[in-house]
C-alpha cells in the first residue's frame, strides 16, 4: 500500500487559489481548462471528466504566468505531415512544461527571441502562457510583468 | 512466484537490423525454429501459442510455415509490451492446464526513421502535429532533463551508458550497432533533443525472437539446461505518471508503471533487487537506462552518476546492464524487445552468452521493458 502524494488529505481544494472560475471578470486571460469537482486535480484541456477519479470536472481559465518545469529543443524538421514549418522555413525551436499551479504542468512551444534564447533556458525560470491558434505558448516573463 | 514453475526451456533469436529482404514474418519463423531447435522438440510439441508485432502482421498467420497442427495461437497487440503480454499469457496457459509446452514470439520490422504518431490517434488535437509536438525524442529530452536537475546527473553520464550498449554490442554477433564508440565521440555526435545527442537513441528496426516454456513435467523429458521463470508481470501506468505526448502532466510527486511492474515482478518471484546478477532496462536512449536503474530498485536516484562512472553496470562490474548492447545497439523491434531480452538471460544464465558472459555463474536475472503509452513488462529468472 503506498500514499498516493496527491491525496485529498494531503491537498485540498484551497491548495490552489489562484484558478480562476469560468468566466469571471478578474480572470487573467489563459488557458482553458478543467478541474475536478473531487479531487485537487485540474487538467488540459477542459475535459468533462476527471482522469483520477472519473468524476465531473468544471471549466476553470489556468493561471497565466509560471514556471519551467523542463524542457528541450526540436534540433531538426518534424516530418511533414502534419508538421507545418513557419514560412521562412524550419528553425530549431524549443518547448517544455510550465508549471502553472501545484497540480497542473502545461506543455507549451517556448518562443524565445532568437537562436541565442535556446541557451538561456534555465529550469525554474519564469515564463508567461497564452492560449493561441494552435498549441499553448510560452514566453519569459519581462523583469517588469515580474515586478506587476 | 505463485502457481507452478514455469520452465524456459528453448530461446531464439534472429539478429536485429533493417532487413530489406526479409519480412516480418518470415523473421519470426525462423526465431521460432530456433527456439525449438534449442529445446529439442518439433513444432507438433507445442500445444498453445501467443504472439504479436506492432507493425509486422499478425503472428497466428505464421502456422502457414511453421505447421497447420490445429493449436490455439492466440495474437497479442500490447505495444512495447506485446513481448511481456505474449510471456505472461503463455505462463498463464501452463499454471491453467490449457497445455505443457506453449510458445511465446515477438517480432517487428518498422519503416527507416522515427516512429510517426498521428494526434487523433492520441485523443490529441490536430494543432499537435502542425505545431510539431508529434515527436518521441522530444519526451526522452524532457524527462530525463529534469531528472538530471534533480538529481545531478551529467551530459557525460548519458554518454558513457551508450559507450557501453556499444562495447556490449560489439561482443553480440546479432545486435545491429556492433561497432565500438567512444563517449566523446557520443557527445559529439549531434544534439537531437537536448540533452540527447544522435548515438544516445536507439533505431526502430527488424528482428524477432521467441521462447519455448514448459511445465517442470514436460522439461524433465528434455535433455537441455532449463532456465526458471520466476515472475512475469505486466503493468500499466497509474495516475501521475509522465507519459510521452502529454498535453499535461499533473504536479507534484510524478508515478512510475516501472516501478509498479518491477516491485510486482520481484514480490512474485519472492527476491529483490540485491538478488539480481545480470539485468535488462529499457534504453530507448541513456537517459532511460539512468532512469529505470532507479524505477526498478536497483539503486537510488542520483547514485547512477557514481555507479556508471564505476563501471559498476559493464560486464564484470556488480550489477551488469544491458549486456548484449540493449535497445541502443540492437535497435528496437517493437514486438520483439521484451523477448530479445529474456532470450539474452537466458544465454547468460546458462553460461551461454560466449564473449559476453558475465563471469562467475550468474543465478538471477532480471528483464524490464518500458514503453507508450504507459506499460512496463518486468520478469524475474533463475538457473
């Protein structure tokens, strides 16, 4: 028998007070995504059940700044399909997982600012997340959002 | 092990490597004639059959060239586990009655390149794929990055596990990388995703291999050394786990099939970790090698810095790992995997292995394979 570390005892609800519940007006614009009505599990994207417990999961928007929980960079071309390279081409890019709360890490394409970025990557480092077209994306955190 | 022994009493295997002339199929008859070979007894012996590839076929087709003798031969589709699935299910046909001599055959043969998932087939959005987050080695990069956070683990750690699947597998006459590489040289060699580099990954490629097992009544009859099958356990993953195309993984304390298969297979088997003399990991790439050495009990998490550096892990060390090249050398036949691997203990627990048999009489052996979307087949084997 073994302790399930994210048991309901160990974190409840509260545990997580920055999700925001949908739609509220001070809602930071971010992801959509779900958290179960039971259990302190919050997932993406917004399913309509737990993937724990198999209960009802609710509409939540994520937290829109975190942290890198790891990372790495796409060296070569994905093949094609169903990758679409940018219009000037295949450029190595970098992606990882952000950790928005205590239980959710979110998988997003990390847009540095050039080439150099991809050896700046640090684990820990504070990123921003908005929700986009296609797959979530990532950014670092200017030291002025950080001071806000 | 709960129930009756289950003895191994033939093991075959073909060499793994691209095989523009060979089919599938046609590789799993002859790991299966090998096998049989190896335990002394005609086709028409064998009572009960399970098999399977992820790409090759269905293995129920092979009684066209192996004999039409009316056995029940049962196909098995369980991805990285289809190998482990086919061991367990035969095990289960011998402890039930249903026969006493049954075959479990793994084979597979994948097209050049990286395996080519599509979202859908996921539950993923298609936004995924246009994105490029479709791609295995990406998981591979991240995870073992993190573990390297935190547990300090280095670049040159990665590197000197391939060293070794490449120095094994250049003393395994069917492993397909039989040509030595120096660490530096695996360092060098491209970085593929960060902090994987080109020669840390293995190759989808083609092989098969196959085992013949029997009840202790059936082996006696037999003139060969039998080998025991202590446990064999299949697991899937549990809530929490880090799994490759993941659009989230929850927080905290990640979950490991690995460690869930592992802790089963030795509790079954009645022995630990310390037991153990000669053992196959999973190694997709080295980060997974590093990993599983700590999911499967063998040591703990950070100590695989010291004990790879030691030497600990290559023939002649304490605990030996991979020693016939492993997935990075022998590539990675989907359905043939799990086999490869207990057909290689088996040689060693026999004192079989030739160039590369682990000295002093090795008893106890221990096999891991680890794959998507979540499953880990472990057994436990003694002479």
């Amino acid at each position: 028998m073994t302790t399930d570390p994210r048991s309901r005892a160990a974190t409840g609800p509260e545990a997580a007070p920055e999700l925001q519940a949908t739609p509220g007006p001070q809602a930071t614009p971010g992801l959509q995504g779900a958290r179960c009505a039971g259990c302190p599990v919050t997932v993406y994207p917004a399913d309509d059940t737990c993937p724990r417990c198999g209960g009802p999961a609710d509409p939540v928007v994520l937290p829109g700044a975190g942290t890198l929980w790891t990372w790495t960079v796409q060296r070569y071309a994905p093949k094609s399909p169903p990758y679409q390279p940018p219009p000037g081409g295949f450029v190595p890019f970098a992606l990882g997982y952000v950790e928005l709360s205590e239980d959710v890490r979110v998988a997003a394409v990390l847009d540095v600012d050039d080439l150099d970025g991809l050896d700046h990557l640090r684990i820990g480092m504070p990123l921003s997340v908005t929700a986009g077209p296609g797959v979530p994306r990532a950014r670092p955190t200017t030291p002025a959002e950080e001071r806000s | 092990m709960t129930g009756a022994d289950v003895l191994i009493c033939g093991a075959g295997r073909t060499p793994f490597g691209r095989w523009p002339e060979a089919t599938g199929r046609q590789l799993a008859v002859a790991a299966v004639n090998a096998a049989l070979a190896d335990a002394g007894i005609p086709w028409s012996r064998v009572g009960a059959a399970f098999g399977g590839s992820d790409s090759a076929g269905l293995a129920d087709t092979l009684v066209a060239q192996l004999g039409l003798t009316g056995l029940p031969f049962v196909n098995v589709k369980n991805g990285c586990a289809t190998g482990g699935s086919a061991l367990v299910s035969a095990v289960n046909a011998i402890r039930s009655g249903m026969a006493d001599v049954v075959l479990a055959v793994g084979f597979d043969k994948h097209p050049r390149g990286a395996f080519d998932p599509r979202p859908e087939d996921w539950g993923l959005g298609t936004e995924y794929g246009t994105d490029g987050l479709m791609v295995t080695t990406q998981f591979f990069g991240m995870k073992i990055q993190r573990y390297m956070h935190d547990h300090g683990i280095t670049p040159r750690t990665l590197a000197l596990v391939a060293e070794k699947a490449y120095r094994n597998g250049a003393l395994t006459p069917e492993a397909w990388r039989r040509k030595p590489l120096s660490a530096a040289e695996i360092l060098e060699s491209g970085m593929v995703s960060d902090p994987l580099t080109r020669y840390m990954f293995c190759s989808p490629g083609a092989g098969a291999a196959a085992l013949v097992l029997c009840s202790p009544e059936a082996a006696r009859a037999l003139d060969g050394r039998p080998v025991t099958l202590r446990s064999a356990v299949v697991r899937t993953r549990r809530f929490g786990s880090f799994e490759v195309f993941s659009p989230w993984i929850p927080g905290g304390e990640l979950t490991s099939v690995s460690r869930d298969a592992s802790a089963a297979a030795f509790e079954e088997a009645g022995l630990g970790p310390g037991d153990v003399d000669v053992c196959q990991l999973q190694d997709t790439e080295s980060g997974a090698e590093v990993m599983h050495l700590a999911e499967c009990g063998f040591c703990a998490d950070g100590e695989q810095e010291r004990l790879v550096a030691s030497g600990a892990t290559g023939i002649g060390g304490t605990l030996p790992v991979n020693t016939d090249g492993g997935c990075i050398a022998n590539g990675e036949p989907i359905g043939a995997s799990g086999l490869r691997q207990v057909y290689e203990i088996v040689r060693q627990l026999r004192g079989q292995a030739g160039e590369r048999q682990v000295p002093d009489e090795p008893r106890v052996g221990f096999t891991h394979v680890y794959g998507a979307p979540g499953v880990s087949a472990c057994t436990v084997l003694s002479r």
